[in-house]
C-alpha cells in the first residue's frame, strides 16, 4: 500500500475519512477466500521471461541469493569440487582460476581466452570475465549438474516448474501489491470496529503491545475462511493480519516486479513509498490456522516499514509478536523471519546486506534453536549476534521475547549480551557450559522433536535429532517407504523441513500415498477429499528431489547441500540406497563404493547439522533368522 515513508510513520497518522473510505469487514473478508471474491487482482502471481521484463534484477526466481558476508564451512569444497569436474585450474591466495570456463564458447587454445574464470576460495562466488557468467557457490554447483534438482510439495502437486532446473530459462515473479483502500480497512477493523474488539484486548492485554506499535507496525484484523479438516467444510475466523511490505528499491533487489510495472500503472515517482506485497493471517485462538495471501507471492519481512534508511543494526525474531515486543521495549528496528524458525528464504537477504551488525533472536526452544547457525551462516558469521535469555529466565516460562516484554525483563540488556557464534572447530568449557545448564533444566530439548505417530519411536531414538544419521532396513514389501512417509508427514507436521529423495518410485506415486495417508481414507474418485488434504499438504515445507534410479553420490549431495541452504532443510530421507547406486561397480568395489558413500552421509548430517534417514535393503537372509547389523553392513 502506498501510505507509508522512509521512517515508518504510522498508518493512523496519514490516512483522513475523505481519503480512506471504510470498508466493510465482510467485503474484506471475501477478498481472501481462495475461491474468489471482491479483489480479482489477489490471485496467485504468475511468471514472465526475462526478456518480457521492464527491468533489471539482482538474480532470477531459479537462483539462490548469496550474502556478501556468507563463508564456506569447509575451504576445501571449492577446490574438491573443481577436480571432481575435471576443470583445471590455479591458485591465488583468494581465487581459484580456471583454465576453460564451463559456460564459455570454445577457447580454440588462445592464450587470451584461457583463465579468465575466477572463483572465490571461501565464498564460492565466480566470475568469468570473458563470457560474463557470475553468481554464487550454489548456482555454480547447480548448473554444472548433470541432472536436475529440487521440487516443493507445492511445485509437485501443481506439475513442477523449470526454475529449479540447470539451464532451464530464467523467470521473473510477478506479484500483486494490495489494493490500498481495502488493505488499510483492515487495520481499520482492528482499531475502529468493535466487532474486532477481542483481537485488540488479546494484542493489549494478553500480548502486551501498545496501541501505537500495533499501529506502527499496521496489525490488522480480519476474517478468514479455513477448512475445517474434519468436516472438509470452510469457516470463518477471527484473525491477525501481519503485512509484509516494500518499496521498489527492494522488490527489485529481490528480483520481483510489481504487476502494473510495465505499463506504469504499478510505479510512483517516490522510490520511498511502501506496498503491501503479502499479508500473514493467522487465527487468534489457533496458531496453526495460518494463510498467506496472495497464495504464491514473494516473501517479506514483518515489520520491515519500520526500519530507518540509516540503521545499521537490526533484531531478527522467529515471529511478529517478539519483533514488537523488542521494538516497544529497546527502540530497536525489529523484524521478523516470514515462515518462523522453518526458513530464512535466500530472497529476502538482500534487504539485510547493508546491515553491520545482526541480532538473531529465536525461541528458547528446540525447534528455534535447530536453525540458530544455518541462519547466522547464511547472514554472515561475523555480523550475527545471538541473542540468548539470561540463565535464570532460562528454567522460567519465558520461552521468547514476547514472554520476556510480559515477564518484565531487560529487553535491552538482553539484545546487549548477545554473543557471536563461536568457531566451528573450537570450543570452551565456558562457552558449552550453557548448553549443559539449558539440557539439563529442559531434557525434553536434548530429546529433539517427538513423533506423535509413532510414540514407540520416540523411547527408540529419543526423538528426531539435528546431526544423526538413522539407518532404515528390512526385506522387500514390509512397509519401510509407508512408515518414513508417515513419520515425514508427521515431522513435517511439526515444522521439521523435509526433502525426499525416491529413487525406486516416483515422486507422483509416493505423494499419491502421502496423501492418502494425510487424508487417512481412500480418495480414488472423491475430489472434495482431495482438495482438503492438497490444501493441507501443500502448506507442509516438504520438498522432494527430482533424481530418480541410479545416480552419482555428488550430485546427490550437492542438490542435498543446496536444499539446506536454500529451503533450511532438517531431514532428508533417501529411499533407497542400492536403487541410488545401481550399476554402479561390481563385485568388492561395489561394497566399497556404499561404504564410501554412508561415509559421506555421515559427515554431511554431522557438518549440516540435519538428520539423515537411509533405507538399505538386507542381504538375504534365512526365513527364521533374525536381521542383524552384518545383514545391512557386511562382516569384516
């Protein structure tokens, strides 16, 4: 909405009765339903080629955006990775240089045309400065693979798309900006309309937020249709709107354009001036109803609108209640991260470039701590701060900042002590001795998240944990893809993003049977069934690698490796390990070649800090003999 300047003044200050007509909260809620209603322009955004586009973007839909800051866990990846390619190269202090760049035409063997490829030894960024091909480490990996990459649920249920695929050609979003009367009638209902009267006692009284940063921050009130998964059918509810909003400057280094750009009907000559791109509805008295509307629009931070243009320093929290917590309490520019502790999508990091310093503040929890330094890697380790509640608030209620602002804490005081992440390699009695007191207080959190599927597992393996690799066999037919599908939809119930890879069925039949287990009934012929439980499976932050049969153990981990930084992906399942690897040597160097390749398994769960789940079909054994560790792994 276009209402909003550099300097984010609130909302009730700019707007007049003449100016913005009241809109009634029915209309409003209409325009949201998924099946249409007041505002045609709120559909899902389509796509447009490059050259359809008006104007220059920072990097495309299919590419992964790299901070400047970002550093490589291992330096030698970069170098590992050019050999494995057969690419030859030279080495500077901070370059690797390549003889023949990749993406070049024909060198014909001039010397003027050879080593003009340079690749950064920490970062991974490359640039070749004779065909101009540059990007980042991921989009490096990416189009060199031989094969292709990953698929969400969303993207699977809805035929894929090419934006995932090396070389496939590049795509512009296209996205829809709200309509500004309607968008601000929602703020409207929750500060004029008493129908909405218990949204803003449950903001005031039970949050602790004040008048004036809900309305700085452009809280609104809403109602919402949901589908009631019992009995399939829509009802509306009460709920919060959290807008995400922007300016054209941002839309572009996030590389969207706003529909009505090309024709001018979508651009100001303000460059300062805001819109609401997004907005995050969420039911007051249930956390899990949640929608973004438009469905499949681009991502935003809550909160952004309120950052000065000169601030250098920035609180990041897992939801939108703590960012106003911290902001009414320190003053600070605070945030929050558009899909909780789930993700920080690469999309939206370009917002945070200009930022020197970063406090990265997420829930005292063992969902929110999951992704603590796959976030801090992503924004820069030298930059991050982590933001940690004092020991003694440690064993209290207080699980966010939210709690604290309630708890009557020192929120600035708290912000103040965040520390840096510390080495990778090398740690202190001082600084894990934190992590003990907090494990030892709160046992469940060591225990990592539970299934409620199957309760059993939980006393097997102490629940799913961040860094483990889990081993799944048994003979053919006994149900192994039926019960990891079921536990991934479980965990992915949970929060915990999922990425499959299926090598010996494809991903359609496999979704087929999560979809009937999600729906817990048959839905051969029944649409209504299989609307509501695509609904469901769709919201899910399940992704699914498009390999399929035998396959190179590289290429699999590099599409694994770009997963975790792209979708912040804590489980992968790969079904099954001898289908991934057929054909692939025989006789001893066939064994050999699996044990290196669990090897590498191994140390990817452990340096990404995700649980990896295998299933390896047993040597065959005697019908009334039990299976054993040597059935999987040979003897020695």
């Amino acid at each position: 909405m276009r209402a909003f300047r550099t300097g984010a003044r609130a909302l009730a200050a700019r707007r007049s009765p003449a100016r913005w007509p009241r809109v009634p909260s029915v209309l409003v809620s209409a325009a949201f339903s998924s099946r249409g209603g007041a505002f045609p322009s709120l559909q899902a955004p389509t796509t447009r080629r490059r050259n359809g586009c008006a104007r220059a973007r920072a990097f495309s839909s299919g590419e992964a955006f790299v901070s400047r800051h970002y550093q490589m866990q291992d330096p030698r990846e970069v170098g590992e990775f050019l050999r494995r390619k057969s690419l030859a190269c030279r080495e500077t202090d901070s370059h690797f240089v390549v003889r023949d760049c990749p993406f070049c035409h024909a060198t014909r063997g001039k010397a003027d045309n050879l080593f003009k490829m340079y690749v950064h030894r920490t970062q991974g960024v490359y640039k070749c400065h004779r065909c101009g091909a540059a990007g980042s480490w991921f989009d490096f990996k990416r189009k060199l693979q031989s094969n292709v990459g990953v698929a969400s649920s969303d993207g699977m249920l809805h035929g894929g798309s090419a934006a995932g695929t090396p070389g496939a050609p590049q795509e512009v979003k296209l996205i829809q900006a709200l309509d500004n009367e309607k968008a601000v009638a929602i703020q409207q209902n929750l500060m004029d309309d008493a129908e909405y009267g218990p949204v803003l006692r449950y903001l005031t009284d039970t949050r602790g937020l004040s008048r004036e940063v809900l309305q700085k921050y452009c809280v609104g009130a809403i109602e919402q249709p949901f589908r009631d998964h019992v009995s399939g059918e829509r009802v509306n509810v009460k709920c919060i709107s959290f807008p995400w909003m922007v300016r054209q400057m941002d839309m572009d280094a996030m590389g969207v354009v706003c529909k009505g750009e090309q024709d001018g009907s979508g651009v100001t000559d303000d460059k300062n001036l805001f819109d609401v791109v997004r907005l995050k509805i969420r039911a007051v008295d249930d956390k899990s109803k949640q929608q973004l509307v438009p469905k499949g629009g681009s991502w935003g931070l809550f909160g952004w609108n309120t950052v000065p243009t000169a601030a250098d320093e920035l609180v990041l929290t897992e939801g939108e209640f703590d960012a106003m917590a911290v902001h009414q309490a320190t003053g600070m520019p605070a945030v929050s991260l558009p899909n909780g502790c789930q993700s920080l999508p690469p999309s939206v990091l370009p917002l945070l470039e200009r930022f020197k310093r970063i406090y990265l503040w997420m829930d005292n929890d063992a969902s929110g701590q999951a992704n603590v330094e796959k976030f801090a890697s992503k924004l820069g380790m030298t930059r991050c701060y982590i933001v940690r509640l004092p020991a003694d608030a440690a064993a209290s209620p207080v699980k966010d900042a939210n709690d604290a602002l309630r708890a009557g804490l020192d929120l600035t005081s708290i912000v103040r002590a965040a520390e840096r992440t510390p080495h990778s390699q090398i740690a202190t009695f001082e600084e894990l001795r934190r992590d003990v007191y907090e494990e030892i207080i709160n046992p469940l959190r060591a225990c990592g998240v539970q299934s409620r599927a199957f309760p059993t597992l939980n006393r097997l393996m102490k629940g799913h944990r961040m860094g483990e690799v889990t081993v799944l066999t048994g003979p053919t037919g006994c149900g192994k893809t039926t019960l990891l599908s079921q536990l991934s939809l479980d965990l992915c119930g949970q929060g915990v993003s999922t990425l499959w890879g299926s090598f010996e069925i494809k991903n359609t039949r496999l979704i087929h049977k999560m979809l009937t287990q999600l729906a817990r009934r048959n839905l051969s012929g029944d649409v209504k069934a299989f609307e509501s439980a695509a609904d469901q499976f769709e919201a899910l932050p399940m992704h699914f690698l498009r390999f399929f049969g035998s396959t190179d153990v590289d290429e699999v981990l590099d599409a694994m490796e770009y997963a975790v930084y792209a979708y912040d992906v804590q489980h992968i399942l790969l079904d099954n390990v001898q289908f991934m690897m057929a054909g692939q040597g025989r006789g001893f160097d066939k064994f050999e070649r699996q044990d290196a390749a669990l090897d590498k398994f191994r140390k990817f769960a452990s340096a990404k800090n995700v649980h990896l789940t295998l299933v390896i079909h047993p040597r065959k054994e005697q019908e009334d003999v039990d299976l054993t560790l040597s059935s999987v792994f040979g003897t020695a």
